[in-house]
C-alpha cells in the first residue's frame, strides 16, 4: 500500500520511508497497489494486489499471513465462496439486515465461518479467490501467523517480541515513539529512527480529523451516494451524522449498525476525503516503489514480460493512457492531503517528485 491503508487510515510513515525498511529486511523490489485498491474491502485490495502479480510475470509463488496456516481449509473455503457471490441465499441473507461479512459466514457455516472470523484468513481467503478469478500461475503458500494477534495485546513468540500494527500504532503516536523499537528488525527500527528524527513521521491523525470532518461539512447526501460500497440509504445516515459530529470517532460510533461494519465505514469516509468516486477494474500499471540489485534483475526480466507498462518515475506517466493518468493524479492528490498531516507539514508535489529507493546497488 502506499500512503493510505486498507484498514482505511494513513500509514504511519511515507511509502518511500516504508519501501527501504522492507529492502532493508530482505524484499528485493516493491511494488505499489494503487490508492483505490489500496483502501478497499479485502476482496478489491487482493484482486489489485494479485492483478499486479500476474502482470509482473515472473512471480511464481503468492506467500501470505494466515491465523489457520492451512492451505487446504483456506482454499477450499475460497471455493465455497466463489460458488456463493451472487447466490440467491446470500442476497436473502443482506436482505435481512446482515453485513456482507456476517451474511457470508452464516451461509457457510461451521468451519468455513470460523475461517472467515479471523482478518489475515479472510485476506488469505480473498488472494486465493483472486488466483482463480484471474487464472493466475502462481501457487500459493500460506504461512501461520505467531505471536501478537491482529488488535491484540504485545507477545512474545519464541524470543522475539511482537506487537500488532495497532499496537505500533498507539507507540508511535505517544509521547515515547521510539519504544516501537522493541518490536520491529532493527533495520526497519533504524528507518522509523531516522524518519523521526527529520520529522516526517508518524503520521498525525489528530491533525488530520478536522481536514476529514470539514470535507463532509462540505458535501451533500448525493455526493455520499456515489461513493464506492454506499448503497441502501447509508448515503443518508452518513450526512446526517457528519453534520453533528466532532471526532471522527463520534462520527463512526453514529453511522455503524449492525448491516455496516465499522472498517466499512472508515473505508467510505476515507473514499470522501481522498476523492474517490468510484472503483476501478483492475490496476493499469505497475509503479515500482524500490528494489535492490536482486530486484534489479527482476525487474529487468520484468521489463521483458510485463502484460502492464512500468512506471518508475513521474515522466512515465506521460506516456499511459486516459485511466493511468486519472488514477496518478488521485495518487498526488492523497499524498498532498497526507504531508499536511506529518511533524513538520511538507509542501504539495511530493508524489511528483518520488525518487525509487536503490539499495545496495553498486
């Protein structure tokens, strides 16, 4: 993900501050899942990510977290559910009043359902989906997730101390961020030092609560109702809560129900503050955020392959089409909203002038 998560927040530091932390513990090039698919439900988040895989073309296995670690469950959960979209007992069961998710667990039930409980299964669920959807030649390797669970408290797994995203979350925004440190590589902690210490991390949600709450002062009901997964009057529950809300908290605690889960909601009024309209497809292109001299033979072969134009610095864009460009602009803009909200605020065009992270490239 870029600047903005799918959890439907910021990202703690920059993507570029990101990318050379993920080389720095052993990726060997980054790629970026555009802003769209970046924040969406977990279904459009894998579908992007499993898109620019299969476009890379020269990926061969898909590794992904899982609570279970069962390939075989997961999969064959992943079936069931290809076989239930659009199924008249799943329609029956939104009808009702369920979330998507709710719906979705009671027609599977049993295991399946228990399967669908857990955030980095569903995640895993959705990749395998995406593989069959999409036809992809990659195999998939499930591994088990240890350690600190997903909103869980800090554990230790063997020796090594782990803390959730939430849990870093809370530590980088209090008075002590450096303690973080204690749960992350010591070269990803080294980044996280060094964005600090220049100010540009962590990202402030403080600051930025007053830019959300004013852009949805500013809307009205049918501007809601275009936004990506509005649908059966939410559009009015919406603006009549942003309309008396003071936090961003008060605002969601107002509009959720038990039909609209509260990463739903978030994701919805993240989608109004960034501008995003409507979904797309499939992502159009493939930026690269970073590699090493590993990556750099990827991605020569890449260059080779590649069923997607590869962006590596803002003048490639010139060159794409209609829609490449369109969803570049988006990029800038949400960057320009996301350096108001840093230690020390940075100036517009930052997303123009992103620099690809070398590392160790001689």
């Amino acid at each position: 993900s870029g600047n903005y998560t799918q959890r439907g927040e910021a990202a703690c530091m920059l993507k570029g501050a990101r990318t050379r932390a993920a080389l720095s513990c052993g990726a060997d090039l980054v790629v970026e899942l555009p802003l769209p698919w970046a924040v969406s439900s977990a279904e459009n988040f894998a579908f992007g990510a499993v898109s620019l895989l299969t476009a890379l073309n020269c990926v061969d296995t898909i590794s992904f977290g899982s609570e279970c670690g069962n390939l075989a469950k997961l999969s064959e959960c992943a079936d069931k559910l290809l076989e239930l979209d659009g199924s008249p007992e799943l329609a029956d069961m939104l009808k009702s009043g369920c979330s998507f998710p709710k719906a979705r667990s009671l027609a599977l039930g049993g295991e399946m359902a228990e399967i669908l409980q857990n955030p980095n299964d569903t995640l895993a669920v959705e990749y395998l989906k995406s593989l069959l959807k999409l036809g992809a030649p990659m195999s998939a390797l499930a591994i088990k997730r240890e350690g600190a669970a997903h909103e869980g408290e800090p554990e230790t797994f063997g020796e090594i101390k782990t803390a959730s995203a939430s849990t870093l979350r809370s530590i980088l925004n209090s008075p002590t961020p450096l303690d973080a440190a204690e749960y992350m590589p010591e070269a990803a902690a080294q980044v996280c030092a060094d964005e600090l210490d220049k100010r540009r991390a962590p990202f402030l949600p403080l600051r930025a609560e007053p830019l959300m709450l004013a852009q949805l002062r500013r809307i009205d009901a049918g501007d809601f109702k275009l936004l990506p997964d509005v649908s059966e009057g939410l559009e009015n529950r919406i603006y009549r809560a942003s309309r008396g809300a003071r936090s961003l908290d008060e605002l969601y605690g107002t509009i959720k129900s038990k039909r609209y889960t509260m990463a739903r909601i978030r994701r919805i009024i993240l989608y109004s503050y960034l501008g995003i309209n409507r979904m797309y497809s499939a992502p159009p292109y493939l930026r690269v955020l970073g590699f090493n001299a590993n990556g750099h033979e990827l991605l020569r072969s890449a260059k080779q392959r590649a069923t997607l134009p590869i962006v590596a610095r803002h003048a490639d864009i010139a060159r794409l089409d209609e829609l490449s460009r369109e969803l570049y602009s988006l990029e800038c803009r949400s960057t320009d909203l996301y350096c108001m909200c840093l230690p020390q605020i940075l100036p517009c065009g930052l997303e123009q002038k992103y620099e690809t992270v070398r590392l160790d490239l001689k």
